[in-house]
C-alpha cells in the first residue's frame, strides 16, 4: 500500500495521476470514482466544476451534464457541510428533500447508483474539491475499504494542488484558444462553447484538441489544472 501513495504523491502530470488513482480504486473493490475539481468559493455541483468520472454509465454521465440537473445534487454539498467522509445515504437524509431533491433521488434509484460515500477535500488558497466512490449494490463497502479510499482522494487532491502551483515554461495561445479554454475551465461543453462564440461545433473540437496539444493534457480537467498551474486562467 505505501507504494500506491508513494506513485500519487509523486505522480508528475494529471494523466498519470488519474491513471494511478484508477489503479488504486480498483485495487480497493470501488467500481465508480468521481472527482470534482471546483472553483475557489464555488459549490460542488456548480456548471463551472470539473468533473472527472469512472465507472459510471454514458446514460448517467449525460443526464448529470445535462441543463442544470447536476445542480439538483444534494450529495457533495452535504458532504463538504459534514467535513468528513459519509455515505451517501447519510447525505441525501441530511438533505432538504425539494422536489428537485427527490427528481435527483429517483434518477439515483433509475440508474442503480445507490452504494457509496463522499470525501470532503481541503487545499491550500481555498482549492477545496469533492471525491465520490460507488460500489456495487451487492457489495457494501467495509471500514478498510472507506478509510483506504478516503486517503486516496486527500492524496490526489494534494497531487492536483501541487500540480496547480508548480511553475512551468511558457504556452503560447491566441486569442481564440483562450475564449475556448476560459469556456472549458468553467464548465463548458463543446455545443455551448460553438453557441457563445458563434462557431461550428467541429471548429471548438478542433480548437480542444489544440488546447490539449500545447498544454499536454488529454482531457477537461487536465487542461484545467495545466491552465492554472501556467496562469493563463484563473477560476
């Protein structure tokens, strides 16, 4: 085990952090990972967080980026109010139940998503963030399996802050690549990138992948965190 946080805590980049906390889900019975990667003094669940997932399905992953039902989580916010690692069960009790509230419930049930916990994240210059791990219905997690994966969240949450503030050389964006990357950082997918800036969905795809080229990263959240650790934004 101590090797396992030895690669997060030394883990040189974002791809191969989220590669080596991955491994470490797996390696403690978890089948969904969710991380939320949040503006300073933003909620959990605001349109400008960056969410990175695992294990959920494609179903599940469009209805929570769809309008403003992730808003309607009550979960991670009860979590961060807790300040300490709960299920989610215990969170969703702890919730004001409104009708969005119980929509968000019955989806949970709709989608079989219903056995799992929350981890509250602290990082330095309020850099505060949420980690969720799911479990199979038949399979409750155990007191070691909690504590374990408690300490792989803080790990990687560290790891992202770390990164966040390590200096690097300079990336060269034009004006354009930084509009779609201020977009991205707040939430964006690439349809309502195309809308704000009047262009072709194709031509926002074309300028990610870019973004991603020149900042070496391979998703959302990686282009994120490379974007902040360079100061070419801020959120």
């Amino acid at each position: 085990m101590d090797s396992l946080f030895v690669e997060l805590a030394c883990s040189p980049c974002v791809t191969s952090l989220w590669q080596n906390v991955r491994g470490a889900v797996d390696h403690f019975g978890a089948d969904k990972f969710s991380y939320h990667f949040t503006p300073v003094f933003a909620s959990q669940v605001s349109r400008e967080t960056q969410v990175m997932s695992r294990g959920f399905s494609m179903d599940w992953l469009d209805l929570y980026d769809s309008a403003d039902f992730r808003q309607c989580d009550p979960i991670p916010d009860e979590v961060m109010r807790a300040g300490h690692t709960i299920s989610w069960e215990e969170a969703l009790d702890r919730a004001e139940r409104t009708p969005e509230v119980e929509r968000f419930i019955a989806a949970l049930r709709e989608h079989g998503i219903a056995n799992g916990f929350g981890v509250p994240l602290y990082g330095p210059d309020n850099r505060d963030a949420y980690a969720a791990f799911g479990f199979p219905v038949d399979a409750t997690p155990t007191e070691e399996q909690i504590v374990a994966l408690t300490m792989v969240a803080r790990a990687a949450h560290d790891r992202v802050c770390q990164l966040v503030t390590i200096e690097e050389g300079e990336v060269s964006l034009s004006q354009r690549e930084l509009e779609v990357l201020r977009l991205i950082a707040r939430g964006k997918s690439n349809t309502i990138i195309a809308q704000l800036l009047k262009i072709s969905a194709d031509t926002v795809g074309t300028y990610v992948k870019r973004l991603y080229a020149k900042l070496g990263a391979s998703d959302r959240v990686g282009a994120t965190v490379k974007a902040l650790k360079l100061k070419l934004i801020t959120v």
